[in-house]
C-alpha cells in the first residue's frame, strides 16, 4: 500500500503538479503577459451566456475594446449566434474545453477530444479555427506541452475572483484598477454557469468594467485581443534585441551561397512568384516513389509537379530577425500565409504549370503546413534521404547568424519531409475562381484586353484561411 501511495505521488508530482508550477511561475511554453506601450489584453472565459455576452459585447463595442472570449464547448453549441458575432467584431475565440473540467482528471486523448470537438463548434460558427487556448483554471498536464503543438497556450497575468458575486463591483473595480497597465492580460468571466460560480456574477463583472474602460480611454490605452498582444510582443522584443553581428567569413559564406543560387535558378528554370513571396517554383517531372495523398490521389513518376523552393535571401532576413527557432517558425507561418495567394495567381497565369499534377517540395518544416492544406510524407530512407538531410542542414547553418549554435538544440527536429498536395486540392484551398478566370482569359485573349479597356473587373482575390495554424513548427 505505500508503495502505490508513494508511485501515486511520484505520478500525480510529473503529470500534473509539475507542468502546472513551471507554466505558472516560470511561463514555459506559454503566453501570460504582454510587452506593450499602449495595449492591454482583455480575456473572458466560461461563456457564452445568452444574456451577459450580448451585454458585454454592447460595452466593447461602445468603447472600440477588441477582446478574446475562451469558450466552453457545451455553452458554444447552444449560441453559435454569439460566436458569429464575436467574430464579426474582431474578437478573438478561444478554446476552453468542451466542459469545465480540469486537465488533471482526464486523460490525455479526452483532453485531446474536447479541444478537437469545442473547435469544430467555433469553425462551424465562424469559418475559422481556434489557435488559442486556455485550460480550465490555467492547470496543464504533462501530455498539454507535446499534445498542444499545434495551439498556443494562454494563461493571464491578473484575476480578480469576479466569478463570486459577494466581491462586488465595487471592489472588484478597485482589484481591476491596480492592473490597468501596458502588458497586462487581464483575466474575467462572462459566465457564471460553471461548477464554483455564481449565477449572477457577471453582472458585477458588467458593473465594474464599463468604469476600467473609460479610465483607460483616458490614459490613452488601448484595449486588443491576444493576437495583436503576442504580435506586439513580438516585435517589442525584437525592437529591443540588438541584431548579431555577422562576422566577415559568415558574410562570404552568405555570398557565395547566395551567388550558387542565382546561378541554380537560371540554369534549371526556376521562376520568382512575386518580389516579396516566400517561394519560387519550377514545372517538373516528378521522381521517386509514387505519392499517395490524403484526397485519394497520386503523384506517380514523370508526372509534371509544381516543385516550390524556399527564398532564402528572405529566410536570411527571417533568421537575422528571429530570436528563437520557434519565433522563426511563426514568422514563417505568417510569411507563408501571405505568398500561397500570391503563388496561386502565378501558377493559374503560367500555362506550364496547368497538367501539373501537384505542388511538391522537400522541406525541414514538420509542423504546421497541414493547415495549408498539404500532405507530410516521409522520406523513404536511402541516398537521396541523406544528401537531403545533409544539404537542408548546411543551407540553415551558412544562413543562420549564430552558425550551428542555435541549431544545436533542435538537431531532433531538423528532418526532412515531402510535402505534397494535388492540383484539385490546391485549388480548393486557394480559390478555384481565379483558376477558371485566368483560364477563360488566357483562351480569348482579345476579350480580356477589350474587359481591361472598359473597367473589367481585377481578378477577385484569393482567400487563404490559416487561422490554425500553428504558433511552432521546425523549419
């Protein structure tokens, strides 16, 4: 008996007590407060409520406050109306579990399942993805760190107990005003349906923010949602990180890279998508083993593919900038999500790309590009395996400011994958109406001259949605 006592406490220490003290006091792995000059960060959990969620949304709206709302599943479901809402208003949505129930009494997959099943609830209501969340009461299990990779975790930097109604506006005001600083992410609950609250709460909670929000309109302090806080953030830090110094042989080695490129791209056709867009592509035959994708189609050998190569006078850019691996990573999440447009324009203007069969590329990235819709696949192990392991690792070395150093702690993760999606499926991602439109023009040429004469309209725009995609990937 006391050795299952004593295992009991050995597991209950490293699978919950733990990861919460380091999240918590140290904020490993997650987002609890903000760098900002101006920016404070609202966040409202539990709900929705149908009737103190419109009451709260009127009082944002009336002072241009942006928030982000973390919702439990069960009350989402009954009131997509308020997430629509939320949504339209440039609120942030977050998840909350499906029901209110700590992570340390369920199993890693139930944890799972209840953020896939409250996700699915905000895509149908909204047309978006969730990439934030935030466990009930802030306790994380081990499995949260790893299982999570594709959400950011957000916890807060101040609360106030208003989910009990004996606090009182009052007082509750008064808690709030000693927070009312740049940076803070502020922690109340429009809900008081939960297990521990009470009903009417949120009336207080009402009560005593309409006052925080006139005082901080005249502070002039702005009130925005967690994505422009991490965003700001971001680049109050990097504002703050004086650049490393390249020495001279890391410049000629840049150089020559750089030099051996250009020379690459003349001598095997490949084509620049636009000034400032991530890629550039080629037309060729495919070789290797057939691909089979997650859409039921394939890529065989000698079948024409859309291969995508990186810029990497940009990913030098991106790298000089980056303070971290994963901070790189989510700039070039948000580069990407910016040139898939771009490259879609392209490739439905270039004729040699119309029987590619796929868009195909070999890359060190190994999370995050599902959610721009392509298929990761191993590479079958041999030759080729190798050299491209080899290669990729050396091209992230000469560009990278810090050489091998920052490399050093990632080696794990720096592997290889083909990414692949078929030409349907791209297509579908990125707008199939700018297909069909540049296709009729390029079959009457004349009449998309006399169009262009007459105030035709432009080319409609390519809708790319990467609302989850994730805040950490390997490059």
């Amino acid at each position: 008996m006391e050795n299952f006592l004593l295992w009991g406490f050995y597991f209950l220490t490293f699978y919950a007590f733990l990861p919460g003290l380091v999240s918590r006091t140290f904020g490993f792995r997650v987002f609890k407060r903000g760098r900002a000059e101006r920016e404070i960060a609202l966040t409202f959990d539990d709900g929705p409520d149908p009737v103190y969620t419109p009451l709260l949304l009127d009082l944002l709206k009336r002072y241009d406050a942006k928030a982000t709302f973390f919702v439990v599943g069960i009350h989402a479901e009954k009131h997509p109306e308020l997430l629509k809402r939320m949504h339209d208003e440039g609120h942030v949505i977050g998840i909350h579990n499906y029901v209110h129930k700590t992570n340390w009494l369920m199993r890693p997959r139930t944890v799972k399942k209840q953020i896939n099943r409250t996700c699915e609830i905000i895509r149908q209501a909204t047309g978006s993805q969730s990439v934030y969340y935030r466990p009930p009461w802030g306790i994380v299990n081990l499995f949260d760190f790893s299982n999570l990779g594709h959400l950011q975790i957000i916890l807060w930097s101040a609360l106030f107990g208003d989910w009990r109604k004996r606090v009182g506006s009052e007082r509750l005001l008064n808690r709030m005003m000693k927070k009312l600083r740049p940076g803070e992410v502020l922690l109340l609950h429009d809900c008081g349906a939960t297990f521990g609250a009470d009903k009417d709460a949120p009336a207080n909670m009402l009560a005593a923010l309409d006052p925080f929000l006139a005082a901080g309109q005249s502070k002039g302090y702005r009130f925005v949602n967690i994505a422009d806080m991490i965003a700001l953030t971001d680049r109050t830090k990097k504002k703050a990180k004086k650049p490393a110094a390249m020495s001279w042989m890391k410049r000629i080695a840049v150089s020559c890279w750089m030099g051996w490129e250009h020379v690459f791209h003349v001598l095997f056709r490949v084509k620049e998508v636009a000034e400032d867009c991530l890629f550039f592509y080629r037309v060729v035959p495919y070789h290797g083993k057939t691909l089979t994708l997650s859409d039921g189609s394939t890529i065989a050998a000698k079948d024409p593919v859309v291969e995508l190569h990186m810029d990497n006078k940009k990913l030098l850019k991106l790298m000089s900038e980056a303070r971290s691996m994963m901070q790189l990573a989510v700039m070039l999440l948000r580069e990407a999500k910016k040139s898939m447009p771009q490259l879609a324009r392209k490739l439905a203007a270039d004729e040699a790309a119309q029987p590619a069969k796929g868009v195909y590329g070999v890359s060190m990235i190994n999370r995050g590009v599902e959610q721009f819709g392509f298929d990761v696949l191993p590479i079958p192990k041999g030759l080729f395996d190798t050299s491209t392991r080899l290669y990729l690792r050396l091209l992230l070395r000469v560009l990278n400011p810090s050489g091998k150093e920052r490399l050093h702690d990632q080696r794990s993760k720096l592997t290889p994958i083909i990414m692949a999606m078929s030409m349907e499926h791209f297509w579908q991602q990125t707008g199939s109406e700018l297909r069909n439109e540049t296709s009729a023009a390029r079959r009457n040429p004349s009449k998309a001259y006399e169009d262009g004469l007459h105030g035709g309209d432009d080319l409609p725009p390519v809708a790319y949605d990467n609302s989850n995609a994730a805040r950490e990937f390997t490059p």
